[in-house]
C-alpha cells in the first residue's frame, strides 16, 4: 500500500524547499568573486592552525600573528589535505560555512519541536530558518574563521542538553559536553559556557540526573581532553607562532593584565557600559526578541523557585535549560566586554557584538516559540519596542556621532553598520527610518502574540525574514568590499606558476600592509614555502620572488634596477634569479 502524502506534509516540505533554495542563494551570491580571506590576519590564523595539522608550515608567515584556538583549523586541516588546487580552497572552506548553516537550521527546529511539541512544524521550522539566517551568520557565510562553528556548536550544545533533559539517556549528556569542549578549542571566549557546563554537572549530581559513573567519565573525559589541548596549544605557540611577542595577545593572561586597571570608578564605569551596549546590541539586532526571552526566563527561574523554594529541580527539570542559557551568555557577555575593552583603540567597543551573537539563537527561538504557542502580554511587547528605539538612536545616532565609521569593524556589529551605511550623510533619516523599522517590526509582533493561526504567524515573521535578508545581502556586499586584494594576489599566483613553480617566496616586512598580500598567496599556494626575509636567511644562489612595499625605501631602491611582475599601491612583487642586493645588511638594518 502506498503512502499517501499529507497535504500538511506536502507543505512543510514546500516551505522547506524554499528556505533551503534562499540560503543556498545566499550562499551562492558572488562566491565566484571570493579566493582568499577578507578580515586581514583574523582568518589567517586559523588557516596557519590547520596548515600545521595538514603537515605545512606556513610559520614563515603566522610568527608575525597572534595566537588564535585551533578548533576550526581541523576543519580546514581537512580541506588543505584533500584540496590540490589552491583556487578553491577557500571557496571550499565556504562551503563548509554553508553546511554549518544548514546545520543550525536542523537541530534549531528539532529543539523547537521539543520544547514547543503543540506549535505547528512549519511554523517551528520558519522560527528555525530565522535563527540560521540572523544577520552576522549572512556575512559570517563568506568568511572563513570560526564563527558559524561557535554558533552551530553552541546550538548543537542546546539541542543535546534538551534531549538530555526531557530523556535522561547518556549519550546526550556525553555529547553536551563534548560539544562544550569542542566550543572552547575553537574559541577561548568561550570559556564562560564551559564554566556554566561544570556547575551544571554539580547540579545534575545533587539532583540525581547524573549517575556516578557518569560523573566518573565527566571527569576523566574533561580531564584527558584538556590535557590534549594544553599540549596542542603549546605546538601552536612554538610551531606555528615561534613563541614571538605577539603570542599571547589574544591569551587570557595577556587579556587579564588589564582587568586591574579597572578597579577605579572610570574603568567599572567603562566595563557597564560596554556590557549595557552589547545587551542593547543583541536587543537591536534580533529586532527585541532577545528581550521578550529574557522576560521569559526570568519569569521562568523566579517563579520555579518561588513555588518549589530550594527543591525547584527535583519538581522542574527544564528549569536547567534557563540556567544554561542564561549563564552561558552573561558568562560570555562579561568575556567580551574584557576582551574589547583591552583593545583601547576600538570605536566600536559598545556594540561589539561578534563575541557574544554565536550564542543568541537559543534565545530567539524562546522568544519566537513562546509569542507563536502562548500568550504574551502586551505589555512584555510595548516594553520591547520602547527600550529598543532608545538603544538603537542612543547608539549609531549619539555615541557615534562624531566617530569615523570607515574604520569600524562592519563583521562586528552588522545591524548598526548596515543602518549607517545605508544612510550616511543623512542627519535625520537615520533615526526616522530606525524607528519606523523598529515600529513595523514590533507591530508584527504584538500582531504574532494576538494569534495563534499558523498561516498569520508566518506572515507575521515575513517582516523578520525580509529585514534579515536584505541585510543578509548587504553584508555580503560589504565583505566583497574588503577583497580588493584579490585580483593583485591572483596575479601573482599566476606569475608564479608560469615563471618559476620551484622558486621560494620570499617577503620584507616594511609594512604591514604586505603580511596582508603574503598570507593571501600562501592560502593559494598551499605548498609553497614562504620565507621573510628579515628573519629567516637562507642561500640565494637559486631564484626566488620577492614581495615588499612599493614605497618603502627598499622598494623604491630595488624598483630603479628591475621592473616588477606585479605592483600596485601597496606592494610589488619581483623575480630575482640571482643575489643583487646585499639582504644580509638590509637583516641587521
């Protein structure tokens, strides 16, 4: 007998088919036009990382970079082994990027199905669509460095602590904490969440959700895989990094030297509001659903132990799902602020949201789950709507009024650079169209929490979808922005492959500007050793290229007796079959 399709199956499939068409278009707007990275050295370091676990050394390059956790550098380790042509290796890297969307789709709508079993699937897989396709997740898409990994495994983490809690079985409980490892290799920022995992387990012990043995395996698992990561990070720093000055600059202990120097009414005061700003931010940028859901599980924790006083988990066990969630992010909120404020240079501090946005899903999907199964107050919303006008004209229309915004970090807070982007120049239309936006994407909301009906949900949610895309789009834009280096490391590529494929690189660190173009080829030419010559010396009987500042004064001096194969503004590149210059008085320089 055949099986007969639903016609409610036939929808959801439906739906599904096209929020898997419009992320694959997201996915392939303009990859064509995307070879090699577009945040500097960020990306870099983690393509160094997994060079060193593919058996390459590109240390000639990453010893001037600072240290950056190895957990999406297995994940391109993969690439570079199985990748011969350099010219799709990052465009393969972009893929993966692809795969993890999707993969933050999945387990969004099977974690919403759980803790909303009445809400109709497709709304649920709707409200999952939004969580994967959240503004920095558009522009992370086409950027190779580890944020779309922290976000799918701080959602598979979710995903697995619910299932652990609403079944009890062990595999879930092995698998949320091996997914809360695996958060911290691939960022150190994470460090919060592994903290909440431990209190957690302390948790689940007294109120008997975990066994002693199971305890036993938490400890010798924690205990062995943080001892593996102690000894690759070491690798790292000696291998890769050459233990230079510049190692611990991202470590905690070069991070934590500052935390003293706040220990004055200006520094706290510095530390609130860095934290009020990036509370604001997440409001803004999840158009007030971050609000509503932290209305809710607050509303959630204080009520549990208000009626159940200290035996709260033995009457409510979903309460931990709260308490996961609410102190992975303050735990996460507070590393970020230390993080950005170490950094006294930054302008965009007060919504650097790129630390903290990897984690705001979950809280989405609460607040979305809760507006389209429950009943919300009005005046949860109204509230919402208030709070989140103040905080978007306080922050892009006060704050950084007089600041350049050429040179904030556009990754680090997509929605307020989107806004002033797409209005600079205009002194009032920014805060008039901020509100209206506001107002319209609110007013859809009360309209969710008024009804139930499936069909008026998702209309209701198209104002989400529709403002996430756009600004989808013009991230990705502004990525491709960033990539002006392309074309010129293209062509050097190419010079290289026809000239002479045997010949070393080698590169003078004049400017920084340079290590930028160099880490790009390196990307390209996979296998090709790089040497700088500053501080690696070597026989120069053979041919080599060379690649320096255009207008350094070694530029310019080596300009005046050969013509470069390749030059623009900022670097050239020249072939040298033998030694003409003397190098060794140029080194002690």
């Amino acid at each position: 007998m055949k099986h007969k399709i639903d016609k409610n199956e036939l929808y959801f499939i439906c739906v599904l088919a096209v929020l898997i068409i419009t992320i694959c278009i997201l996915f392939i707007y303009r990859l064509s036009e995307q070879k090699m990275p577009v945040v500097l050295l960020d990306e870099f370091g983690y393509w160094s990382n997994g060079a060193l676990f593919a058996g390459l050394d590109w240390s000639g390059i990453s010893q001037y970079n600072s240290y950056y956790s190895y957990g999406y550098g297995i994940v391109l380790s993969v690439l570079i082994r199985i990748m011969k042509n350099g010219n799709y290796l990052y465009q393969s890297a972009l893929f993966i990027n692809a795969v993890m969307v999707f993969g933050i789709l999945f387990y969004s709508y099977k974690t919403n199905i759980i803790l909303y079993p009445n809400l109709n699937k497709i709304v649920g897989l709707v409200i999952a669509f939004i969580i994967a396709i959240y503004p920095s997740n558009s522009s992370n898409l086409h950027i190779a460095w580890d944020e779309l990994l922290l976000t799918y495994l701080y959602t598979c983490s979710f995903y697995m602590l619910v299932r652990f809690i609403k079944s009890s079985k062990s595999r879930y409980f092995i698998l949320w904490y091996l997914n809360i490892f695996l958060l911290y290799i691939t960022h150190q920022r994470a460090l919060g969440v592994v903290l909440i995992g431990i209190f957690l387990v302390a948790i689940f012990v007294k109120a008997r959700m975990v066994s002693w043995k199971q305890l036993l395996l938490f400890i010798i698992m924690y205990m062995s895989l943080f001892a593996l990561h102690r000894y690759v990070k070491q690798e790292i720093l000696n291998s890769v990094l050459r233990n230079n000055e510049m190692s611990g600059t991202n470590d905690y202990p070069s991070i934590i030297s500052h935390v003293i120097e706040w220990f004055n009414i200006e520094g706290l005061t510095r530390v609130c509001r860095c934290i009020i700003g990036k509370i604001g931010y997440l409001i803004i940028s999840t158009c007030g659903l971050f609000g509503i859901s932290v209305w809710c599980v607050i509303q959630k924790i204080v009520n549990s132990i208000q009626k159940n006083k200290m035996r709260f988990l033995s009457q409510d066990r979903s309460i931990v799902i709260e308490l996961y969630l609410s102190g992975s992010l303050l735990t996460t909120i507070l590393i970020a602020s230390i993080f950005t404020l170490s950094n006294n240079s930054r302008i965009d501090g007060l919504t650097y949201g790129r630390y903290v946005e990897w984690c705001i899903g979950p809280w989405i999907l609460i607040a979305l789950g809760k507006m389209c199964s429950d009943k919300i107050k009005k005046k949860v919303v109204l509230y919402n709507i208030v709070v989140s006008i103040i905080v978007i004209l306080a922050v892009t229309n006060i704050y950084y009024k007089n600041q350049d915004w050429e040179e904030y970090a556009f990754v680090c807070a997509p929605v307020c650079f989107v806004f002033y982007r797409l209005c600079r120049g205009y002194n009032y239309l920014l805060p008039a169209l901020q509100v209206v936006i506001s107002i319209v994407a609110f007013c859809s909301m009360m309209h969710i929490s008024k009804r139930t009906r499936v069909r008026e949900n998702i209309i209701s949610m198209m104002g989400i979808i529709l403002f996430y895309i756009v600004l989808g789009k013009m991230m990705i834009d502004r990525v491709l922005e960033s990539n002006y280096r392309s074309e010129v490391v293209i062509q050097m590529y190419k010079e290289i492959q026809m000239l002479d494929d045997e010949a070393d690189v080698l590169f003078i660190m004049d400017d920084k500007q340079t290590i930028w173009y160099v880490a790009d080829l390196q990307i390209l030419a996979v296998d090709k050793k790089v040497y700088s010559i500053n501080e690696e010396m070597k026989n120069f009987s053979e041919p080599f290229f060379l690649i320096l500042d255009t207008y350094s004064e070694y530029g310019k001096e080596i300009s005046a007796n050969l013509s470069p194969l390749v030059t623009n503004w900022q670097i050239s590149m020249y072939y040298i079959d033998q030694l003409e210059y003397d190098f060794e008085r140029r080194r002690n320089e």
